[in-house]
C-alpha cells in the first residue's frame, strides 16, 4: 500500500516539475546534479 502511495506522490511531483521547468524528475536531477558539480565548494 505504501509503494502506491509513493507511486502517486513521485508521479504528481513529476508532473508538477513537468508544469513548471518542462523536464521530468531524471532530467531535472541531472541537471542540478550538473549545476552542483559546476559550484565551487564553499
């Protein structure tokens, strides 16, 4: 029960991300993740 819970969840968060920059979650965590590698360290 609890895997369809989260199911649900990733799939409005996907869907939410979608709505607001256009890329789906792999896409967008690729992104900062390249972002983040970018930024020097504090």
């Amino acid at each position: 029960m609890g895997t369809i819970i989260g199911l649900l969840i990733l799939a409005c968060g996907d869907l939410y991300l979608k709505k607001k920059t256009g890329l789906h979650f792999p896409q967008w965590i690729s992104k900062k993740y390249k972002e983040s590698q970018k930024k020097p360290k504090e």
